[in-house]
C-alpha cells in the first residue's frame, strides 16, 4: 500500500482547512489517514470512546462519515479532481464495537458516467468483519475548475514516490 499525503494540512492557502474527516487540525475531528492499496482507497482510524451511540457502539453518523470521507479521497486521488457528495445509501450490517480497535475503510469506483461517480465503501472492524456497506455518488467537478474554486492541488500532491 502506498501512503497518501494529505496536501491540505499545514498549506498557508489552506488556513481555513478544518475537516472534520481528515484534517489534523480539528482538535474535534476524527485525522482520518488515506492509503492507496490497488484500485482501492483506504482510510484508517482508530475509534475512540467519545465518538460511541451506543455503549462501546461507534455511532452510525461517525461510520457514514468515515466512508464518505474515502469516498471523496477517491475522487481525489483516482479520478483526479474534487466533488461533492448526491447520496449516500448505507446498509449498518453489525455494530462497530470500539474495543476491537482500528478501523479499515475501502473505496472502489463502481462507475462513472458524464460528471457522476459511483463508488462502494466497506468498513471493517478491528477484527476485519464487514459492519457497513454503501454506495456514495459524487459530483464531480472538471479538473480546471477543482482547482479554480475548491483548492484543488492535483493528483500528483497526493502521492510521492
């Protein structure tokens, strides 16, 4: 797996970057990290006791937004602009118990079609059981104006090496 870098923490235009996803900054956030393994985009997070719904439960918003989160890291990355979320259609199949530790999250392009990608996410315990599927649709903005008006740095500020 390679390691993705994330462009947008410590950049002096990005002073307002405070992502509740993936920013190291957000003193609140979750510092989602971002791996490419394949055609796969894989974020990693460790969950904590004040993100639960239920005792020991990570919270299902927490869980959506961990996979919505990969899935616009794949638009970043993959398909080599920005977007913004039209839907995102999640099945909860098991709880997420905080106890099992680290969370895996996958992002795979399903498809695209003009400006709209559809992309899989599946999230995985600790222990690697599948607790949450779903299907994220993205807008995708053209390259040229991702990086006009959304601070779009470029595909290749992602991966080094």
């Amino acid at each position: 797996m390679k390691k993705i870098t994330n462009p947008f923490a410590g950049a002096a235009e990005n002073d307002a970057y405070n992502c509740f996803g993936c920013s190291p900054a957000n003193e609140h956030g979750l510092h989602l990290r971002f791996w490419l393994d394949e055609e796969d985009l894989v974020a990693k997070w460790q969950p904590k006791k004040e993100y639960e719904g239920w005792v020991g439960v990570l919270h299902g918003g927490i869980q959506a937004t961990i996979m919505d989160e990969a899935a616009a890291w794949l638009v970043f990355v993959l398909l080599k602009t920005s977007g913004v979320t039209t839907a995102l259609n999640i099945n909860y199949t098991k709880p997420v118990y905080i106890s099992k530790g680290e969370i895996t999250t996958r992002a795979r392009l399903i498809s695209t079609e003009k400006n709209l990608a559809r992309i899989e996410c599946k999230l995985q315990d600790g222990a690697g059981e599948i607790c949450a599927k779903a299907e994220a649709t993205y807008f995708c903005f053209p390259e040229k104006i991702a990086r006009a008006k959304y601070n779009y740095p470029g595909a290749e500020a992602f991966i080094h090496g």
